[in-house]
C-alpha cells in the first residue's frame, strides 16, 4: 500500500516536500515550526541555572536552522579524477574568457592571430566601444574541436595544456547544475567501460551525448574490474575514493559560476553551454 493510502498521508506528504526541496525552501517551510519551540526551549533555559545565558533571539533563530541549511555536501564528496579524457570528448563547446585565451596562447608559444587561426573556431566580441584591437583583446573564443574530441586532447587521451586548462575544464564535475542536488550529483556518475552494470539500478556507461564522470561513480561503491588487482570472474574490487572536502566543492562551483555568468550571450548560456 502506497503511504499515503494509511493513516499518515499528511506526515508523509510534509517528509517527501522536504526532501526535495532547497536548503532555502527547507529554511522557509521549518521557520514557523522553530519560532513556535523557542518558548518553550528559553522556559527550559530559565529554569535551569546551570545553562548559559539565552541567546538573542536572532541568533537561536540560526543556530536552530544550521542542521536544515547546510550543504548536502557537508561532509564532502568522493571523487577522484580517472584520467579516462572522457570529459573533453562530450557533445558541448568550450569557451575561453580573454585572460584564459592570453594563458594559454602565451604556454603554446603563439601570438594572439596564430592561437586563432589553429585553434578558434568562434568568437563572441562584447558589444562596447573602442577599436577592434580592443574588441578582440575582450572576446570570449570557442575552442575547435577534432575527431569528435577538444582539440587539445593529445593522442595518448590527455589534455596537452593541463596546466593552465581553462575553468570550464577545472571546476568540473563541481559546476553548481551538477552540485545542486545529490541527484544531479549522482545522475552524473558513469561505469567505467570495464565496470560492470548493476542490476536493479540506475548505472549507466558514459555516452558523448549525455556525458559523465567515472569519478563520480566510485563514490557509489562500484566494483570495476582489474583495477586494484580485481579478480578475473567479472566481480572487481571496490575502490577506495579521496574525498574532495565541502571548501574545495565551493570555491570551484563559485569559480564555475563567476566565469559562466560574465559571458555576454544569453541565448548560449542557456543552450549549449550551461554550467
């Protein structure tokens, strides 16, 4: 029987309406039922001598929505980069800001016309004033791509300029659409191309249309074979995942946003490139 065909329709209704909802619905819908328990909490208080001071009610106010406002990622997540490359081949564009265009074209060892000619396929110059020098020192630049991949994925499956890659490539997988919730979190989760498919769950392989991170997927408790000495029989071994800790998962997921919310075309924001 569906819970909600017993007698308890009304709590399990409030229980499902929490647990889909923001850490800011969630402060919203408990708020009345904290500030009618304050009374009743500041009567204990007073009649208990050993306990400190009551706190100003602002402040019991917070204190007492900490455990409903936190980040589902409190506690940190597991994820651990797998050097698969697969994350450079989805269907999608990469675009660099003008400080990263200069970055990476200074690393390269190309002048600013040469860094375009071999690897811009698009540009989107700022609607302001000046001369076109100015506008292009200010244009945003769509990387090419090459045999279904970003053209600076190397033969070996690596990206040729990790290390000034740009911020779209850095703060992934924690950009906010996929950190919202732990079901974006974990929709983004792949098996390994030697993993093994569950049953009974939602596993699924990575796919250039959908995407994915391997990474991610750990955390679940995949077993994926021949990894850490995995037997032969199609079993595997569990993997043991770092944990990326809750200040790291923010300070990338705002860098994500800073840098997605500053390009100047809407139209793409919202279609094919949305962090």
């Amino acid at each position: 029987m569906h819970p909600c065909q017993n007698g308890t329709p009304k709590l399990y209704n409030f229980l499902s309406v929490i647990s889909n909802t923001t850490m800011a619905q969630r402060s919203l819908l408990l708020l009345p039922f904290l500030l009618l328990l304050l009374p009743f909490t500041s009567h204990s208080l007073s009649n208990n001598n050993s306990q400190p001071p009551k706190k100003p009610l602002l402040r019991q106010i917070r204190s007492a929505l900490a455990p409903f406002t936190l980040p589902w990622y409190e506690q940190g997540l597991h994820f651990s980069c797998t050097s698969c490359g697969k994350c450079c081949k989805v269907d999608g564009d990469v675009w660099l800001a003008p400080e990263e265009t200069v970055r990476i074209a200074r690393y390269l060892g190309y002048d600013a016309g040469e860094f375009r000619r071999e690897y811009v396929r698009a540009e989107v110059v700022p609607d302001v004033g000046g001369s076109g020098e100015d506008k292009e020192a200010l244009s945003w630049l769509c990387l090419k791509r090459r045999e279904g991949a970003c053209i600076f994925l190397d033969a070996l499956g690596k990206c040729s300029i990790y290390d000034v890659r740009p911020i779209q490539c850095e703060t992934y997988p924690f950009w906010p659409s996929i950190v919202a919730t732990r079901g974006d979190w974990e929709d983004e989760a792949v098996v390994p191309e030697e993993g093994v498919l569950r049953e009974g769950t939602s596993d699924r392989y990575w796919t250039a249309e959908l995407g994915g991170c391997e990474g991610i997927l750990l955390d679940g408790g995949q077993h994926v074979k021949g990894m850490d000495g995995g037997n032969n029989d199609g079993e595997g071994v569990k993997v043991e995942v770092p944990i990326v800790h809750r200040e790291e998962i923010v300070a990338k997921m705002k860098a994500a946003k800073k840098h997605w919310k500053r390009f100047p075309v809407e139209d793409i924001k919202q279609s094919t490139w949305y962090l």
